[in-house]
C-alpha cells in the first residue's frame, strides 16, 4: 500500500507544482523522477545513473521524428497549405453539411500542425463559412476545435501520441498507431461535430460576447488571409508532405509483417528502410520543400527549421524528463504490485484512461498527461494483459482518449478556441469542454470495441 501512496503523492506533486507553483512541466517531471527514486529507496548511486539513461532512450528515437514532424508542421502552417486543404474539403463536400466540412477539415489539417495553430489559421475560414451557410458560429468553432483536437490527441507524428508510443516500446511500429488511430480520431471526430450540430440553428446573439455581425463581417479577413500568403500550393503539395510519410510508414510496417507479404527483395530493403518514421518524416521534409516560394529558399528554409527547433525543444526537454520518470518507476516493484492488483479488478483499458483522463483535467497540458500516464504504465502492462503489441497500441490510444478529457480553463486550447471564437466563458462550458468529455468517453469505449476484436 505504501507504494501506491508514494506514486498518488508523486501525481499530486506533478499536478500541483505545473499549476500552482507554475513549475515548467519538465522540471517537474524530472524533480517527480528524482523524488520517486529517494522514495521508493533505490541504490542513490543508482538514481542519477537511471534517469540520465531513461531521458537518453526516448529521445534517441523519437526526438528526431518530433523534431521533424514540427519542422514540418510549421512550413504547412506558413506557406498557406493548411489553406489549400481547408478549401480542398470545401469543394469535395460543398455546402451541404457544414460542421461536416469544419470537422474533416480540422481532422486533416491537425496531423501535422498544432491544434492551437491549426485554429487560429483557420478562424477566418471558419467565420466566412458560418456566415456564407447562415448556420451558428459556435457550431461552426466546436466541429473545428474537435476535429482538430482528435488527430492532435490520437495520430503521431504529433508530439503526445509519439511519446507515449515511445513510452511503450512502439518506436518500430508507429505505422501501426497511425493506422488505428486514424480510425479512433475519426470517431471521436464525428461525436464532437455531433455535439456541435446542437448550437447549429442556437442565436448566436445569446452565445457570443458580441453580435454575430459584427464576428462575421471579419469574414472578408479570410480573403485578405489568402492574399497574404501569396500563390497557394496546390493541393497535391498541401497533402504530399502528411500523407506520404504516413503511407510509408505503414507500408514499412507491412513489410516486416513475419509473413513477407512483399517478398524479401529490393521492394522490401526500400520499404524498410523508407518505411521508418526517421527516414519517412524526412521524404515528407523534401516534400515539404516544394512549398518554399521566397527569393532565397536558402534562407527561407533556415528560418523554418529555426522555429521549428524553438517549437520542439520543450516538447522534447517534456518527453525526455517523462522518459526519465518512466525509468525509474520501472526499476521499483511499483510495476509488479500495481499490475497483480489492477489485473485482478480486471478494468484493464479503463486504467491507463482515467489516469491520463485525471491528469488532463487536473493540470490543463494533453502532451504532459500523454508522456506521465504512458511512463506510469509500462512497467504494469504485462499483468493487465496488454504486453503484446497490439495491446500496446490499444494503450496508447486509450491514454490519448483519457487525454482529451477534458479542456477546460487550466487548457491553452480552450483559450484560444474561447477567444477567437468570441464564446462567453459559460457558452464554451457547454459547448467546447462537454465536447471533448463526450470525445474522451466515445474514444475509449472505441478502443474497448476495437480490443474485443484485436487482441
């Protein structure tokens, strides 16, 4: 009993020092690391030894495909292909089903970009859509946040996904994770434009803190937005850079399917070799290449990868301290006594979600709760039956599930989804906070489903 009593006194140090000593989360994670170590009364020679070792692996891997899926994310987000995608849906779906065509574009746009940017990138469309289908804006801005919010929370290579894959040992199967994920972000994609088809026909005068014409005379911004960017790229190089590193990978993962279903030949060294996400993350790199427009690409590309290390090096310093917590808890017998105890209660899945799903509420930050909850588990996964790799993935998946529930007022996002929009905090309660707990339980119960017929 004192174990678990150690590790309930290590979250609520975790939660407390990131939200009311606004500790940086990787200084918490690693003084939790440290603390965990004195506590469960390691060899202290050991200690330092052990988190220097659990930071080293998890970045010697994943940092690099963090990295460059960040790199990555940031040219789409300058070079207006997140533009070209968004008009791309437009005209495949029409105008037919509105908050149908805010959630794919959200789904599609998120894989490589931030959901904070993918937002506010696409405020103006948003806005312009609202008003050019006479439907809600509030409608409009929930089926956009949560389409977002499902790939960024479930869909490497965005940063939670990939670290608790890391994590888990999944660094050789991220096709695998893609491919699941994308069916589960689907779902909880369209439970939160469901949610949101509530507001659709609601007064927006009632639910804004300024009038809907006034929100939506800004539309004509979205013009002024594309003109900014210049020429857009087409829609082949707006897609290209996501798309064909996530098929790589996962013809990667084919290939070394025990079976050889693609032989042993050149097919296979190429698909190996192309098919890991390093090598594939940097063919979607070359790709996105092609969207540099400016007189000295040269430069233009140095300035690219500057922002995106500056935008990466917290999310990797937040990882590898999550890597560090993980070691250390791994050489306690925490692993084995939780394990036996968890595995006899039989919650299974539902472990990892409410711990993920209690984290995220308590401190704000998905990526944080992601690399936590995934460092907690891995040493239990044996004893709740989830060792093999398919139960892995399903780990993954339902930690990001947990993850999502729920955003609220301690959350960045719900900021910046409250105050683009122009919600009244209470509106954005009820519409963008109950969203994501509506998304957070359809993604697990997903995943429960999917563990029926997987493992």
């Amino acid at each position: 009993m004192a174990l678990v009593l150690i590790l309930v006194a290590l979250i609520v140090f975790i939660v407390l020092s990131t939200t009311r000593l606004k500790l940086h989360p990787f200084l918490s994670l690693l003084a939790a690391a440290l603390i965990a170590g004195f506590a469960y009364q390691l060899p202290p020679g050991e200690i330092l030894k052990i988190v220097s070792t659990g930071f080293g692996g998890i970045l010697g891997y994943i940092g690099i495909v963090i990295t460059l899926g960040t790199v990555i994310g940031i040219i789409l987000e300058r070079s207006g292909a997140a533009i070209t995608m968004a008009e791309t849906v437009i005209r495949l779906l029409g105008q037919r089903f509105p908050t149908l065509t805010m959630s794919i574009i959200g789904y599609l746009v998120s894989i490589p970009v931030f959901c904070d940017s993918g937002y506010i990138i696409l405020n103006s469309l948003k806005n312009a859509l609202a008003a050019r289908m006479k439907v809600s804006v509030v409608a409009m801005s929930v089926a956009l946040a949560t389409g977002l919010y499902a790939t960024h929370t479930f869909v490497p290579p965005t940063p939670g996904p990939i670290a608790a894959a890391g994590n888990l040992g999944l660094e050789t199967s991220l096709g695998l994770v893609i491919a699941v994920g994308l069916v589960v972000a689907l779902v909880t994609a369209f439970a939160g434009m469901l949610w949101a088809n509530r507001f659709l026909r609601q007064d927006d005068h009632q639910l804004l803190e300024e009038a809907p014409s006034e929100l939506l005379a800004d539309s004509v911004d979205f013009e002024a937005l594309k003109a900014r960017y210049g020429k857009l790229p087409s829609a082949f190089q707006a897609f290209a850079p996501i798309f064909v590193p996530i098929v790589l990978i996962c013809l990667g993962s084919i290939a070394v399917f025990p079976s050889s279903p693609l032989g042993d030949g050149l097919v296979y060294d190429l698909l190996s070799f192309l098919g890991q996400p390093v090598a594939a993350l940097l063919v979607g790199l070359a790709l996105a290449c092609t969207l540099l427009k400016s007189d000295d690409k040269r430069q233009e590309f140095h300035d690219y990868i500057v922002d995106g290390l500056v935008a990466a090096a917290p999310i990797l310093l937040i990882t590898g301290a999550g890597g560090a917590f993980g070691a250390i808890l791994k050489a306690t017998p925490l692993g084995d006594y939780l394990g036996s105890t968890l595995s006899a209660l039989g919650i299974g899945l539902l472990m990892p979600f409410i711990v993920a799903a209690a984290l995220k509420s308590a401190q704000g930050s998905t990526t944080v709760s992601m690399v936590t909850t995934s460092a907690l588990v891995a040493p239990m996964l044996g004893q709740i039956g989830l060792d093999s790799e398919m139960g892995r993935v399903l780990t993954v998946l339902a930690i990001g599930a947990g993850a999502m529930t729920v955003s609220h007022a301690n959350d960045s996002y719900f900021w910046v989804v409250t105050q683009f929009s122009r919600m009244k905090v209470t509106t954005a309660y009820r519409a963008q906070t109950m969203a994501t707990l509506i998304q957070g339980v359809v993604g697990i119960i997903t995943v429960w489903l999917l563990s029926l017929v997987l493992l």
